[in-house]
C-alpha cells in the first residue's frame, strides 16, 4: 500500500535546522529558523515564565481537558494584548478567541474554518511570504496566490504594486498580511501605507487575516499591535492568529490563539460555535501548560511588567545585532545597510541560493532564499558569520 509513496521534500525551514543537527562541526551557526538566542547563543528562558512555573507549582492541579476553546482566563488575556482592554470589538462581545496550538495551529484553524464558509474565496499571501503559509492554506483546500510585496532592487516594499495587486482582487477574497516584522523580508509598511492598505481592503470587501507572530520584536508591543486595533476599528470582518513562541520563548509549548472579530455580538456567538467544531475535530482541545503560564504572567501585574523588559532586551539586542552586522560588513567593502532598516528577527539579506549553500558548507545555516535569522547572531559569532559572507560575495 505504501510502496508507491514519494519522498516529500524536506521542509523549507525547519529541514535547515534538521540539516544542522545532523552536522558534526562543533562550530556550527544556524541562521535558518527564527528562534532568538541570547548573546551566549543559547534559548532564553525568560524570567517571567520560571516565576509563572513556580507560582503553577506550588499550586498542583489536575491535568483534566481544557474546554474546547483553550483556558478561558488566556483566551480574554490573549484578546486584551491583541485588541487592547479598552477595545470595542472586546466590550460588544464580537470578538472571540480560541486558543491554539502554535501560530501554525491558529492559522490552521482559521484556514480549515475560512474554507467552511467560504469555499469558492482564493487565498493571497505577499510575494514572498514565510514558506509554511503557503502549504498551510494549499492544505486546507485553497488556491494561493500571491501579491507584490517585496522590491529587491530597494530591499523595501513595492507598495505601488501590493495597492494594484489588491484593487484587482474579487470581492470576499482573503488576504493574509504579517501585523509586524515581515517574515521573511524584514520589510515593513509605514503607518501611512497601513491606512491605504485598510481602506483598500475594506472599500474592497476583502477578508483580511493576520498574522502576528513576532509581536515585541519591532518597535514595542502595543506599536507592533496597533495594526491589529486598526483593522479590528473597521468593524471586521477580521481573523487575527498569534503566537507566543518567540515573545515568550515558549517555542515547545506551542502556544498561540486565533481570534476573529464578527458583526455583532449574535454573530460573533455563532462563529464561537463554528471554530469549536473545527478545532474539536483536529485536535479536540489545546494543551494546559504553555496556556497556564502566559495567562499567569499576561495578568500578574509584576511578571507582566518583567515580560515587557525582557521582551524589550531581546528587541534591543537584535538591533544591536543588525547594526554590527551592517558596520562589520560595511569594513569590509560591503553595503548591507539596508539590514539596519529591517525590523524584526529576519533579514532578506538578498544572498543567493548559491552563495547560501557555499555558506552551509563553512556549516553556517540560512534559509535556501536568503533569509537570515539575526536573533541568532551574537557577539562570538558574528565575525565567524561576517568573514563567511565576506567570502562568498
Ligand atoms: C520561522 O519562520 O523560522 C519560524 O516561524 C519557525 C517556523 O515554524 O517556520
């Protein structure tokens, strides 16, 4: 029966990391996968989620299932962080929340629910955007396509082509768009480009979807959400997923949340009803731990205010990293100062494929489209990364 299966080719980006453990160099950089490291090279664990863990045990509970929705007091922290506590959306009862296993989860959900009730609607991804969105919607039965987004020429947006790409879209298609730090450019719109963006969508009818996996990372955590509370303004509709992997260094616990914004409060009650059917038939109801811990930092005043330092130190070093990155080169005859302007963990560095594989040889990992996780540079080996690159360009 199985004889006749393929081979499936090796995931895009976390087949790097695969490719990196297997190699045996105890000097090895990986640069593919975006995951933060600290300056000693090594995945935090941040403050505020061992004082949360301490806080869990001394207060042991039975493992019983969640509802189907995740932890009620995670899913509301989790609405107050993306919509704001003051949000209309959250006082008239038309947003809801489930929690999810992951980003990749909560997109997953939101994809298997979209596909529901809304068939025939094609999906737009940006042109590039993270490899899995792809896949991910593909799987739950759309057709992808993309949208302009990046110019290589300028290593910014190609905002002429992203308005033109989105006027010509039919009405209720559904538009995936990164709420911050572009995943894999780097490249983000302006505040001004935002507004064009929602009024087009909206005066559109399209559906938009956000991701938000990387909030923090930019400029700070209510500047990184701030799109979100935009859109959510427009009165919907709204699907929005995030993740706490990277903000909370909480990779392995997979702990994310979609959340969509309806119509009205009946409305919202209705697809409440929906998402739990799907999440019920994929999973049936999300893990506790990881849930426990951001509910329990998200509402305890003090770890609430150590998350947003900690959350600020690791935004700050990835700055720090960027401008090494672009002086260092700089020394060396190479203009990479457009990687100052990037924000978040990645750079579209704009090294070939080429030139990538010459690196993986000097066992130093990116992803095969040139995309370099910069939250995994430090200060030992930025310059074992920066004489490499040297050396192929
Ligand atoms: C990435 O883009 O590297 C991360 O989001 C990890 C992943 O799942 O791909």
């Amino acid at each position: 029966m199985f004889s006749a299966i393929d081979m499936a080719p090796r995931d895009p980006i976390l087949g790097i990391t695969e490719a990196f453990n297997a190699d045996i160099n105890q000097n090895k950089i990986n640069l593919g996968v975006g995951v933060y490291y600290d300056d000693n090279g090594k995945v935090p664990l941040l403050s505020c989620v061992q004082k949360a863990e301490e806080i869990l045990i001394a207060t042991p509970a039975p493992r019983t299932y969640l509802p189907i929705e995740g932890l009620a007091a995670y899913d509301k922290a989790v609405q107050e962080l993306v919509f704001g506590a003051d949000s209309a959306v959250i006082q008239e009862k038309r947003a809801v929340t489930v929690q999810a296993i992951g980003g990749t989860g909560a997109l997953k959900i939101g994809a298997d629910f979209l596909k529901r009730f809304a068939p025939d609607a094609e999906v737009y991804i940006s042109d590039p955007s993270w490899e899995n969105h792809r896949a991910l919607f593909e799987s739950a039965g759309f057709k992808v396509n993309n949208y302009a987004y990046f110019d290589a020429a300028t290593h910014g947006v190609n905002f002429a082509g992203m308005i033109a790409d989105l006027k010509a879209m039919p009405r209720g298609s559904i538009v995936l768009l990164h709420a911050c730090c572009h995943n894999p450019t780097g490249a983000d719109l302006t505040s001004d480009q935002w507004t064009e963006v929602i009024g087009t969508i909206s005066s559109g009818g399209l559906v938009p979807f956000l991701d938000m996996a990387y909030q923090g990372f930019g400029a700070g955590i209510a500047e990184d959400g701030e799109v979100v509370r935009r859109f959510a303004a427009t009165g919907g509709p709204l699907l929005v997923s995030n993740s706490f992997s990277k903000s909370f260094s909480l990779y392995g616990e997979r702990v994310g949340a979609l959340s969509v914004v309806a119509a009205s409060a009946d409305e919202a009650a209705r697809l409440m009803s929906q998402l739990k059917r799907v999440v019920r038939t994929n999973y049936s109801n999300p893990p506790v731990h990881g849930g426990k811990v951001v509910a329990t930092v998200l509402t305890t005043p003090e770890l609430r205010q150590l998350w947003e330092d900690e959350l600020a130190g690791m935004r700050v070093r990835i700055k720090e990293m960027r401008e090494a990155f672009v002086q260092k080169l700089a020394a060396k005859g190479h203009d990479f100062a457009f990687v100052r302007d990037q924000i978040g963990m990645f750079s579209y560095s704009g090294l070939n494929k080429g030139q990538v594989e010459q690196l993986r040889a000097e066992s130093i990992y990116a992803v095969d489209t040139g995309r370099i996780c910069v939250a995994a540079l430090n200060s030992r080996n930025i310059d074992i990364v920066i004489d490499a690159i040297a050396k192929v360009l």
